[in-house]
C-alpha cells in the first residue's frame, strides 16, 4: 500500500513540476517554462569562455566555428551549455575597421533543450567593434533601439534581445572582456512568427513589394537616418510573403551606417551625393501627397513611443539620448511642414523609369 502511494505521489509532483500548478509568476523564466528567447526585454547576464584570440583573429572568407561554453545564473542554478561561435558580417570583420567582429551562434538542440535558448539553431550577435572607447558600446545601444524602434511599427520586423556577456578567455592569455551585445531573431522564425515564408528571389522592384509597407519603412530609414540599404539587392533587406507568388513585405535589418548610431567608420555611398551619414535622404520611390499623409498619420501616432523608447533607456549616456532626440524633432518637423514634405519626399524621390518613356 506504502508503494502505491508513493508512486501516486512521485505521478503528482510530475504533472505539478511540468505543467506549471505550483502557481508561479507567468513572467518568472524557468526551467519547466522554457521560455522564448524573444518574449522579453529584460536583460540577460552571460558568460562565454572561448579561445578569444582564435576567434576574433578567425575573420578570412572561410572562417570556421569555435567551440565554447556558454552559462547564465537560473535562480540559485547555473545553466551551461556548450556552443560553436564564428566571425561573420562583411565590413565590420575587417581588422582595421573592428578589432572584435560580429559573431554567429550556433546552439545544439539537446543541450539548450528547456533553457533560454531552446529551439534556437544559429544565430546573429551585434556587438561592440573596438574595447578601446566607450561610444562603441553606446554604438550596440543604438543600433539595439533602432529595431526596437521599427518593432513600435511593425511585428513584421526582426525581435532582438539585448544581454551583457563577459568574454573568458580559456587560454587565459585575454583579460575578461565585459561588454553588452544583443541577438536577432532568426529569419526564417521571424517569417513564421508572422504567417509567412523567407523569399530568397533578388531583382524584386521596390513597387513590386506591399506598397504601403515599403514606404513605411523607407520613412522610417529617413527618420533615423540611414541610406544603406536596397531591395531589388537585398542589401540589408530581408524578404517575407504570404506565399511564393504574393508580394513580398521588405524588412530592414543591419542599421550600424544609420545616424543614429553614429558609428566612425561609416560614410555615405558615394553614389547618393550626401556629404555624411546625418545628411537626410528619403529612398523610396515618389508617393501622392495623400499616400505619404496616410504614412506621416501612422508616425505622428506613435511618436511618444519612439521618444520614450529612448528617454527611458538607462544604458544610453544624455548626450546620446539628447542627440537622437534633436534628430527626431528634425524629422517631425520635417513631416509638420508641406514645403519640406514635397522637397524631401516627392521632388527629389526617386521616380520609376520606364523603357522608351523622356520621363
């Protein structure tokens, strides 16, 4: 009788463990919970002990992954779990422009199974470019807020969760290295998150896209000020659609060129005449006056958000906060006043060029 009911006991403390009834806080991350790295902003507190110098150094066409150990507190726990970093990105894994690259994450899926991490495969993490100056860590900031920024606008935007991670070095050749980062969503989880596929296709025209959707996010590039980005390229474009043949909604990602950020070593393409990265330049393509009013509606709405958004972040500096928001009251200024909407966003918008047409 004593064994039937221990094993009626030991059947209970199961079903309570695993489903939840002990009545805990929903927004308390537990083991059981496994939560979604995504559904929170609370910050997260890593370590990561790696071969550093083998990895930042690792940056050629072909660089390959580097087995490390990532670990995060859990309540009075520790949760650990072996990961394989690399260097990627284009510009900043150039040595004399970042002396710490940006890293891609790979997860294994037993390992991070009912941890942060579960269900993630690979991932993209931003963070600073040099440990030699402070306004490289406030650079992660902005650029961190700039997707945040576009999430106000949008769910059709890529979530990002910011952490502050110290590097170890496990050949104990590199002090440790204290520094915050973030991580971005995947982009095939981001498409399903929103009931759509990833299009791979280039050569997609920006009107061949959900056309209040491209100008939405071709404004909002204007409001933070960055050029560096196409569609038809897929520069710093992802591409989601309903199905394969609807049309596409185009997602910005990579804003570290944008003035916002503010980032040293960022220039304007030539090609765009703009003599540096805080010069304004609205690349969508010319819009009514009644489609931008429809567009300006939506941002006038929401501009407390974009503010607070700012205001109330603890890790930017007051000249940083201060900085962005002069830049914002420039662009509301800009959107308030009909002289200035039809310099900026309809003479020198970019026009559709048609074959045999003089216009």
């Amino acid at each position: 009788m004593r064994s039937v009911l221990y094993s009626l006991f030991l059947l209970l403390l199961f079903l309570f463990t695993s489903f939840g009834l002990f009545g805990q806080n929903e927004e308390t991350e537990t083991i059981f919970e496994a939560p979604y790295l995504f559904g929170s902003d609370t910050l997260i507190e890593l370590s990561i002990n790696t071969n550093i110098k083998e990895l930042i150094k690792d940056t050629g066409k072909k660089s390959k992954y580097h087995t490390a150990r990532l670990s995060y507190q859990l309540g009075d726990s520790v949760v650990s779990m072996i990961v394989q970093l690399k260097t990627r990105g284009h510009y900043r894994k150039n040595k004399n422009v970042c002396s710490f690259p940006p890293l891609r994450i790979k997860f294994n899926q037993i390992s991070s199974s009912y941890t942060l991490f579960h269900d993630q495969d690979k991932l993209k993490i931003v963070g600073h470019c040099r440990n030699d100056n402070d306004r490289f860590q406030q650079m992660v900031f902005q650029e961190y807020l700039i997707y945040k920024a576009y999430e106000i606008l949008s769910p059709e935007s890529f979530k990002v969760r910011l952490a502050r991670v110290i590097y170890k070095d496990s050949a104990n050749e590199v002090k440790n290295l204290d520094e915050y980062i973030f991580f971005i969503e995947d982009f095939e989880k981001m498409a399903e998150r929103n009931g759509k596929i990833p299009i791979y296709k280039e050569r997609i025209h920006q009107d061949k896209t959900m056309i209040n959707k491209i100008t939405r996010m071709a404004i909002f590039q204007f409001m933070v000020g960055n050029t560096d980005w196409g569609v038809p390229t897929l520069h710093n474009i992802k591409m989601i659609a309903k199905t394969p043949s609807s049309r596409p909604v185009a997602i910005p990602y990579d804003f570290d060129w944008a003035s916002l950020v503010n980032a040293p070593y960022a220039i304007p393409n030539a090609k765009l005449d703009l003599d540096n990265i805080h010069d304004r330049l609205y690349r969508g393509y010319k819009r009514t006056p009644e489609e931008l009013e429809f567009i300006f509606k939506e941002f006038r709405m929401k501009k407390d958000a974009f503010y607070a958004l700012y205001q109330n972040n603890e890790l930017l500096t007051e000249k940083e906060k201060k900085r962005v928001i002069e830049y914002f009251d420039e662009f509301y200024q800009i959107i308030n006043d009909l002289k200035q909407i039809k310099r900026y966003f309809i003479n020198n918008a970019r026009q559709v060029r048609y074959k045999n047409s003089k216009h």
